[in-house]
C-alpha cells in the first residue's frame, strides 16, 4: 500500500531512512537549506511508504531505518566520490595538487578534484539521475518495507564490489588526462636530451597542463554515460542486497 495508504507509523519510518538517506547524499546538496531537505524526505516518505505484513514499530527499529538509509547513501556517494578521487590523481599529475583554496570546515581538494566533483553533480542532475534514483527509492520501499529489515544480511559482497568499483570508476575518468600528461613528459625528457638550452622548469608546467587540459576535453563526453552506468549498477547492487 503506498501514496499515503499506510499508516502514520510506517511515514514516520520512512521519513526516518530518506532523512538518513538524503543527509549522507551529495545531492540535493548541501548548499539546499535543511527545511528543503525535511520537506523531500517527508513527502517522499508519504508517497513511498510501505506497510509491513506484520507492523513490529519499535525503537530498535527505527535505529535501523536511520542504519539503512546512511549505508544506502553511503554507497551511491562513493560513485561521485570516485570521480573527485579520479580528479585528484590527474591534478597530481598536471601539478595542480597545491592549487585551492582553504577551508578549516571541510575537505581540502584540489581544483581538478573540485572540478570533477561538481561535473559529476552537474551531469547527475542534467542527465537521467533524479528519474533513475525515483524509480530505485520506489522499489526499495517495495522490496524492503520499513520495519522489515535485516541488518548486515548479505553486506560484505556490496561492500566489496563499492570498494572496487570506486578505483575503477576513478582511474577511468582520469586515465586519458595521465595518459596525455605521460606522453607530454616522454616529449619534454627528448627534448631535454636533444635541446639542452631548453629550461624544462618554464615550459614543463605549461606544456603539462595543457596536455592534462587535452585529455580532459576528449573524454569529457564520456563521463556522463559511465556516471548513469555505475549509478545503475549501485542500484541493482543495493536491492539485490536488501530484497533481491
């Protein structure tokens, strides 16, 4: 029974893992105010909520909701993070490590890291993301009703495919970027055989990034479908441990 059939127990329930849920997401984001947050949650929770079979509200189970919801947002943050991991490395590579701004309240990152970071979210939300994560919170609610669930039954394998997706995910994206960068230092080390006179300290750097910048604008148009794809994947990972 769902758009607002079940009782108000089971929309307290809810609301209490799409809290969690949303609290450990990068999106909405956290530059959406918190009333905005509450406001999603609850009316999601109102819409999504399943009855259980057998109604067994209790404290401990409302501990477990919030348990539920963190670790399933938990592991579709890591997909966005992969891409921020994979940002870090090509800007390790270009020399753009020590290039940002600090800030005491959160994790320091670097430009590049920040970059892809943000075209990550802006590919998510520009895309089919909202509509795939609609359709995933739907079959959740169905496959695990509030009050239903079975903490760590299964997690291990979830976990482990999350871990190695992560690096996958990351040395992909940041792969033709390297790849450039490794090429223009091949270039730089023959010239500075054959040209002796030429100062690798100016034109190293320079030359670097815009390798770096080259490998970025031709793959760039893959992100996207790679970001979906392994959004997708995370998805069917996180119902097949719950309800599959």
């Amino acid at each position: 029974m769902t758009g607002g059939s079940a009782s108000v127990e089971a929309i307290f329930f809810a609301f209490l893992r799409l809290s969690a849920f949303f609290v450990v997401l990068p999106f909405p984001g956290r530059l959406v105010p918190a009333p905005a947050k509450v406001a999603l949650s609850g009316t999601l929770a109102f819409f999504l909520a399943v009855e259980p079979p057998e109604p067994a509200f209790a404290w401990t189970g409302a501990l477990l909701e919030v348990v539920l919801g963190f670790s399933a947002g938990f592991l579709l943050r890591v997909v966005i993070e992969s891409f921020t991991f994979g940002g870090e490395l090509a800007g390790n590579q270009m020399g753009l490590a020590s290039i940002g701004f600090f800030n005491p309240l959160e994790t320091q990152l670097s430009l590049l890291g920040s970059g892809f970071t943000f075209l990550a979210l802006g590919l998510f939300a520009a895309g089919d993301g909202p509509l795939h994560l609609m359709v995933f919170l739907s079959r959740w609610f169905e496959l695990v009703p509030v009050a239903e669930a079975e903490l760590f039954r299964g997690m291990l394998p979830v976990v482990q495919r999350a871990g190695t997706e992560m690096f996958h995910l990351a040395i992909s994206a940041a792969a033709p970027m390297i790849a450039s960068i490794f090429c223009a230092q091949m270039v730089l080390a023959v010239l500075a055989r054959s040209v002796p006179t030429l100062n690798l300290l100016i034109e190293g750097p320079s030359m670097t990034i815009v390798a770096g910048c080259i490998g970025l604008f031709a793959s760039v148009h893959t992100f996207g479908t790679a970001l979906l794809r392994a959004l997708d994947l995370r998805f069917e990972h996180i119902i097949a441990w719950w309800g599959g």
